[in-house]
C-alpha cells in the first residue's frame, strides 16, 4: 500500500526533468538544426516545437539599463524579452527563470509550470515521508522505542524528508509568490528588465527599471496565475499538460500600468 502511494506521488515530479528547454527558437533554421544536433538532450517535442517558433519574433519592449537594444554577445542575436542567457547551459532562455543544478538544466519559458509542480508535490512526498515514520515512531510501546530496534536507516530518512521537506515547502511558497506577480527569480532578484521612452517634444530618453514598474503584472493574482498555470483548473496540477499562454517571445503586459508610464515619461 505504502510503495503504490508512493509511486503515484513520487510520478509528477518526473516531467520536471523533461529537458523543454527554452532553446530560442524564433531565429534562424540553421541555428535550430544545430541546436538540435548538439546534444539528444532536446526531444522530439523540441524539435518540433523549435521549427514551429522559427517563424516568430519578439517585440523587443525591454531593453538594456543604458537603453540600448537587449543583444547576446555569445549567441550573437537579439534577445526576446524576459529572456536571458544561461552561461551553464550556453544559450539564452525564454522568461529564464534560474538554472537548476538539481535537475541540470535551466528553468524557463516552457518548462517552469513542470519546476514548479515538481517542488510542490516533492514538498508533500516528503511530509508523507516524514509523517509516516513519525506516526510509526509514535505507536512504538516506549520500551522498544528507547531500544536500538528502530533502526538508524528510518532515521536517516526521518532527518533527510524533514531537511528536504522543509527547503521545498519554502521553495514552493517563493515561487508561489512570483508567479503571482508575474515575476521570474532573476527579475525579482535584478529587475534586469527596463523600458525606454521618448519624451515627445523635448526628445530626451528615459530608461524605466521594470523591478519598481512591473508591467508584466496583469492587474489580479489570478490573471498572472493563468500565465502559468493556463485557464483550466483541472490541468493546473496536472503534470503532464504543460501548455503555455504565448509563445515565449511576446508577452501580456498590463496595458494601463505601461499607458500610465508613457504618459508619463513621453508627454
Ligand atoms: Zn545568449
Ligand atoms: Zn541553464
């Protein structure tokens, strides 16, 4: 009973580890073959998805802090907003989030709703965990508790679901937290995304931090919710449907939070 209940908690975190990375897809179809060919990493569900974005482009609304235009020296090409390049993964990455040693691949555009269940259900397979040994522990006559019968391999996993328990409730509730801000961790933690404007009738430029103007907040908790997470609540949890609001490359941004700035900053 324990080992089945195990295995159908332990199977959701497993599409964590489908490596849908973020491999920007919207250039040029020699630069997606080859990416292709540069490691079997990238499945098939890639490969396609690769080709299809090909064709599209970004929109470019965020620039750099000097205003400049957002450009890849290493992969030499512009960088879709949100994007950023992984120097593990040697590419840039759709709405990168972090890399992740954990599952050694990159947190990004398409596979973040994945990350994220893999945190939230790891977290209750280790309270499960936890809470099993302890109940166990509990139901021990007090004698045979204080003897060496309880044996030291229960407790390790005691002190193991406990510390990992811990680290990935408190994952999970951060990344709760920036999803519904509609924020990624590196944008939480640098807000490396600015915006440029024109003032009209004097010409002057002034580059906007987006960490203090998030125009990627929609407006509710549950709007930024459904960027991720998608409309239908019965695949919010759900691990093998990752289906994605946009194409990775143009996002929704919060249309009167952008109007005000250009108001503001344009004349
Ligand atoms: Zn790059
Ligand atoms: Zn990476």
């Amino acid at each position: 009973m324990t080992s089945y209940y195990k295995v159908v908690i332990t199977n959701p975190g497993n599409p964590a580890y489908i490596p849908v990375n973020s491999t920007d897809d919207f250039y040029n179809q020699n630069e997606v073959i080859n990416m292709n060919e540069q490691s079997s990493r990238y499945t098939s569900l890639d490969i396609n998805t690769s080709l299809d974005l090909a064709l599209y482009t970004s929109r470019n609304l965020e620039t750099k802090k000097d205003g400049k235009k957002r450009y890849c020296q290493k992969c030499q090409r512009d960088k879709p907003d949100r994007a950023h390049h992984c120097s593990v993964c040697k590419t840039c990455i759709l709405k990168m989030d972090h890399h992740c040693p954990w599952i050694s691949n990159c947190v990004g555009f398409k596979n973040y709703k994945y990350f994220f269940l893999f945190v939230f259900y790891g977290s209750i397979y280790c309270i499960y965990i936890f809470s099993t040994i302890m109940s166990f522990l509990v139901a021990l006559p007090t004698e045979k508790r204080n003897s060496i019968t309880f044996d030291f391999q229960a407790f390790l996993i005691l002190i193991i679901s406990a510390v990992f328990g811990v680290c990935l409730m408190i994952f999970t509730a951060m990344h709760l937290g920036l999803i519904l801000s509609n924020r990624t961790t590196i944008e939480s933690m640098e807000g490396s995304g600015y915006i440029k404007f024109e003032n009209l009738s004097s010409g002057e430029t002034q580059v906007i931090s987006l960490k203090k103007n998030n125009i990627y907040h929609l407006g509710s908790k549950r709007l930024n919710f459904n960027q991720v997470f998608g409309k239908e609540v019965k695949n919010w949890f759900n691990p093998f449907n990752g289906k994605q609001f946009g194409d990775g490359h143009n996002f929704e941004i919060n249309e009167k939070v952008y109007n005000k700035l250009k108001e503001t900053y344009e004349g």
